[in-house]
C-alpha cells in the first residue's frame, strides 16, 4: 500500500544513551530503487536526538508517496550506539495508475464542444527505466498538434521541425515525475516536477510524424482538467474507449480544434 507520509519523529533507546543525532530518508516503491528526501535550502540530512527521552518531530515541507521508508543513521551519542524508536505519520494514497503491454491504449474525446475556456491543463506522472519514447500526442482536426516526447531522459515538444521545449533530466529513472500542460491564451506552460518554461504555441498545418518508439513506462492520474481519464476508463464510461494505442482528446480546443491526445505506452 502506497502512503503519503507528511511527517517523521524519532526517539532514542528507552532508558539508555543509545541515540541518533543525524539521519538520512530514503523512500521507495519497490524496495530497491531509492530517492533520498531532502528538505527545501537543506543538504538532506535531518538532525536527530540529544537525549533518549525527548520526541523529536519534523514535518515534511513536500509530503513523500512511496510503499517503503530507510532511515541511514550519519551520527549518534559518542557515549553509547545506535537507538531509535521511530514513528511515522501520514495517510493512505489512493491513486489511478495505468500499465500497458504497448499494444493497449485509451481515447477520450468531447462530446459536446465546450465554451470559451482561458485556461485547460492536463496533468500526469509517470515513471519509466526507458530514455526515449513518444510520451503523448495530440491532433485535431485541422491537422494541428502537440506531442510530448521523452529523448535521452529528457521531455521534449518538438512541432513542425522546431524544439518548442526542453525540460528534465534523467526521467527515466523509474522514479515518479510530475508533468502539467497548461494552456493560457496563446501560451503553453510545460512543468516537469518543480521546473516551469513557458513557450508560445505555434500552429502547424502539416501532419507530424511520430517516433515509432513506445514509451515504455506507467501513468498515475492522467487529468483533463477536473476529468480523471484513468479512473473513467476502470469504470467503463462512454466517454471513454479503449483502443489500440493510448489516446486522450480535446486540449488546447480553441487553438487546435478538437484534439485527440494519444499517450503510447508499454510497460515492463
């Protein structure tokens, strides 16, 4: 069961001199590939206990998602060894997560063309141990598109022969990222986990060609706008339907024209 952890807080050995007074976090959904947590302005070390007795909490600024926890201790009580009672705070994460054999795949498109909308999102995450692969990929009617492509652990939107942006590094770590498309007006906002650029959406008139490479990885809550497209498909909605590569439709609808968004992925 996956855990969001919002909070950690140590103690030392019950009535000894046993203690930590440094320590490292490390989580884990698999219990082999770690990511050490690290607070915000911090080299990553937490600082412990001076005593055996005295709960001593810190409260994650990012709260962690993760199946497994290591704590390394760096330093304890030069008087006596290693101690620790531990406790742990946070809740159950629920989530939507989608795995493909690379022939798989889900399309979502409107049924009825919205209004005016200044802005639309869509937002994802996914993990993969493979470095290159069409991420997602969307056409409209008119021929217009927009593709995410992921190229030597980088997430590029390349269009019409141009580099529209360039954002990460080492993505396929097979470690979760965040990424959210964000249309505003004329502008697209691209973030990948913490990091931002923002470019200006150029309409291409020619249809693209798409990389035959497959990403190779999993999405956890595919999100158009307030629209969980993973969570639609589980439940059988007409909105949504299941075919022969991973698909979501209508983004950025007054500039491309009702979209078809096409996520091409294979898992393991």
């Amino acid at each position: 069961i996956r855990t969001q952890i919002t909070a950690v807080a140590t103690q030392g050995r019950y009535g000894s001199s046993d203690w930590l007074t440094a320590y490292l976090l490390m989580f884990s959904d698999t219990g082999h590939n770690w990511r050490q947590h690290r607070q915000e302005d911090s080299l990553g070390a937490f600082p412990g206990n001076s005593n055996a007795d005295t709960v001593v909490q810190y409260k994650l600024e990012q709260p962690v998602i993760a199946r497994y926890l290591r704590l390394i201790p760096l330093d304890w009580n030069p008087t006596g060894r290693i101690g620790l009672r531990l406790e742990i705070y946070g809740c159950r994460y629920t989530s939507d997560v989608a795995n493909f054999d690379g022939s798989s795949s889900l399309v979502y498109r409107l049924s009825v063309r919205p209004s005016w909308m200044t802005t639309e999102i869509i937002s994802l995450k996914f993990k993969t141990l493979k470095n290159s692969g069409t991420l997602l990929h969307a056409e409209g009617l008119r021929d217009h598109s927009l593709t995410l492509v992921l190229e030597k652990g980088k997430l590029l939107s390349p269009s019409g022969g141009q580099l529209l942006v360039s954002l990460g590094s080492l993505l396929d770590d097979q470690h979760w990222h965040h990424v959210k498309l964000e249309r505003l007006s004329t502008h697209l906002n691209l973030t990948v986990d913490k990091n931002t650029q923002q470019v200006k959406l150029i309409l291409i008139f020619t249809k693209p060609i798409l990389s035959n490479r497959n990403f190779h990885g999993c999405m956890e809550n595919l999100l158009y706008s307030d629209l969980n497209l993973i969570h639609l498909a589980k439940h059988n909605s007409p909105q949504v339907t299941v075919v022969v590569s991973y698909c979501v439709s209508a983004f950025l609808e007054h500039l491309y024209s009702n979209l078809a968004f096409r996520v091409h992925q294979k898992d393991k």
